[in-house]
C-alpha cells in the first residue's frame, strides 16, 4: 500500500473541506482524496494498489441526526448515508414498505461485509473486473489509454448493456438496482454547497472515459438517498440469481416494484443488475407492461425489451437469457406476493 495522509472528520463541512484541500483533485483526476466508511471496497483496492488515494478521510464519526437516519414519512424513505448495509436490510418499516431495498442489502455481500458497509459507500463500490484488480494488466479504466484486456479476454464476468469499446466492466452492486428502479436521488454536499442529484444522474456510461464513473465532483461527499413513496413500493422484490447462494455478487438480478389494479399493471418500475455497466433502468419494459395484464406472455416481451440493446462477448452471452428469466421471476413472483394494506 502507498503511503497516505490519515483524517478524521467531525463532521460533513470538516470532511469535504479536507478532501477539497487535496491535491488530485481537479476535475476528472483519477485518484482525488478518498472517503473511508466501511472500507470494504476502499482499503481492498488501496492493498491492491489499483486505488491510490494522498489523502484518506475517515467519516465514519461524523455525528448528527441525519447521517445515519432510516426514517419512513408520507414523502418516502430517507436514509443517511452511513447507516450500514446490515441496519437498513434489518429495518422493520424498510422491510414492510420497501421490500425491495431491504432484500437487495440482504442478499448482498456477507453478514460481516454488511455490518462494516455504510450505503453511501456501497453504492459507490468498483467493479470486480478481474483485470482492474490486478496492475499487470492493461486496463482503461485504471490507466485511461492503456486498452481493455476483457475485451479479448476472460469475459464471463462483464456487462452486456450500457458498454463501449473501451470498457465492459459490469457494475457490481445490488442496492443501487433498486435505488434505481425507485426513482431515488441523492443528497450531497459538494465543495460549493449541498445539492441533490437524481440517482439515475450518479452513474456515468463509460464511453470512452470510463475511468470517470459517477457525475460527483472531487471532494463530495454522498449524504443520504430520499426514496419517494409510490402505491407500487409494498409490491416490490428483489431477485438475484448467482453461482452459489451466499457472499457472491450478481449474475443476474432484477429489482421490480408493481401496483396492480386487479391482473392489470397500474405501474410498475424495474432496474436490472448484473451484466450491465451502471445500475439500469429498464424503461423500455416498464413501456411494455404499462396498462397491461401481468402474464407470463407479457412478462417475456418485457424482459426482452430490456435487454434489446444487449451486445454479448465471447464468455457472457449465456447473461442475456438469464437476465430475462430472472426478470420474468421477478415480476410473476411480485404479482404473487400478499401485500397488507
Ligand atoms: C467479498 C465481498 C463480497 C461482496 N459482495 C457484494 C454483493 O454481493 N453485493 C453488493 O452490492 N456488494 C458486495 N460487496 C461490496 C460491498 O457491499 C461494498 O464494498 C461496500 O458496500 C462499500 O461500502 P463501504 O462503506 O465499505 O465503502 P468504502 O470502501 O469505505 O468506500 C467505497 C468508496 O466510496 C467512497 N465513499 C464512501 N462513503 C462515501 C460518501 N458518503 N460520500 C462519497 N464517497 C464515499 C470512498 O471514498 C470509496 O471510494 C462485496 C464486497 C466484498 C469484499
Ligand atoms: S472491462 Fe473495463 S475495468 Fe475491465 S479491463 Fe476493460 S477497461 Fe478495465
């Protein structure tokens, strides 16, 4: 591990001023001062020297009410950002209004990983590409202009929507799958002041900057997430299908949430996971279902809808039909749940 200067913060002002006093930190640098919350992914990375921050910012003693807040109002679901990933998914009001949320911390990671883990960390987690993990391969994201090494390479592991032909790393978290499907957005506080950014604005294509992920300013810290309320968000699963059940993260996944006025779908919203470059948004087969019945005929088009931009690689194409089923899964198994009122 590189050396680095050590912090802690008081408080969040404390804490962006600090990271805004860095050096690295001009727009678009590649490694700007870190925040430490659970260091799960952070301290990983930091051993293996891909992330090799000067300066690292512990905020895991910030105090004040909101920081680690799970409150449930008429609004939605406000959640400060270093609540751990294991008090959110145990939350009794998450779990009866907001299955989704709570079941994609839970299914995620282990009971350890989610006992140390702050949600404004995890939504923030890098890719497991095997060769960003490791420094003796070429990779873009790591070293822009150096190439991909997946893309001729061991690409079981990558994404099949929303790559480019500089990267196909796929987005590893579980959370953010539902953030996504939900509408959440994102509280901060930039070094010019707080602001707040929808969640689907967080993540960034990788195009051909992919070492460029989220649309966060060096030195931002994430606050919270407000999940606005909606009829559909009692009726909502989460769904993730990997090689073995526990500690793994996703092959394929689906977050969907339904309001449903008999058999009919009144709305309903739907992220995917897994093979996809940044937490999605599947409109198009939300477009499908809207005002339809919910059958297994009309879950199939839908899911091939989602994936109807998908571009396969040499190891990954078996992630497009699994993507599909497990979101077929999802929907029959949201229409079947028993919602109490
Ligand atoms: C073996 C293993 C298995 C895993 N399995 C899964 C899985 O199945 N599903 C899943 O979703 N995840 C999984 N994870 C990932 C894990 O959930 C994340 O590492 C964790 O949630 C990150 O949170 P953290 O608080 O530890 O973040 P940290 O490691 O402390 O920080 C991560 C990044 O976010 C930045 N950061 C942290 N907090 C803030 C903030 N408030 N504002 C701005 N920047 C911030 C840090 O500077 C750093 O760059 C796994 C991890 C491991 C090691
Ligand atoms: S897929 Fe992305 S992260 Fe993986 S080697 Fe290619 S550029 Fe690097």
């Amino acid at each position: 591990m590189r050396s680095f200067t050590f912090s802690f913060a008081a408080d969040p002002h404390d804490a962006v001023r600090a990271a805004s006093e860095s050096p690295g930190n001009e727009v678009g640098a590649r490694m700007p001062a870190q925040f430490l919350g659970g260091g799960t992914t952070l301290v990983d990375l930091m051993k293996l020297d891909v992330m090799r921050p000067g300066r690292v910012i512990d905020i895991t003693r910030i105090t004040g009410p909101r920081v680690r807040a799970i409150e449930v109002t008429r609004a939605g679901l406000f959640v400060g950002a270093l609540a751990t990933m294991r008090q959110v998914a145990d939350c009794a009001a998450v779990r009866r209004d907001y299955p989704v949320l709570a079941e994609s911390l839970s299914l995620a990671a282990s009971p350890q990983i989610r006992n140390m883990a702050r949600v404004g960390g995890n939504v923030l987690q890098r890719t497991r590409c095997a060769y960003f993990r490791d420094t003796s391969w070429p990779c873009n994201k790591r070293d822009p202009g150096a190439g991909c090494s997946a893309l001729q390479g061991q690409n079981r592991w990558h994404a099949v929507l929303g790559t480019s032909e500089h990267c196909i790393a796929s987005y590893p978290g579980d959370w953010a799958v539902a953030l996504i499907a939900l509408d959440a957005t994102v509280e901060t506080l930039a070094p010019s002041g707080p602001r707040v950014l929808r969640f689907a604005e967080l993540h960034r294509p990788p195009g051909s900057t992919p070492h460029i992920e989220t649309s966060l300013a060096p030195g931002e810290l994430i606050t919270g997430f407000l999940v606005p309320a909606g009829a559909y968000t009692r009726r909502s699963v989460y769904l993730k299908v990997r090689d073995r059940e526990s500690y793994e993260f996703a092959l394929a996944s689906a977050a969907v949430a339904l309001d449903l006025d008999g058999d009919t779908v009144r709305q309903v919203r739907i992220g995917v996971g897994g093979p996809v470059a940044m937490p999605w948004r599947a409109r198009e087969a939300e477009a499908v279902l809207a005002g339809k019945p919910l059958t297994e005929a009309n879950a199939d088009a839908a899911a091939s809808a989602a994936f109807a931009g998908a571009k396969a690689r040499e190891h990954n194409a078996f992630r497009i039909p699994l993507g599909e089923q497990t979101l077929i899964r999802a929907l029959m198994q949201a229409k079947a749940m028993e919602v109490i009122a």
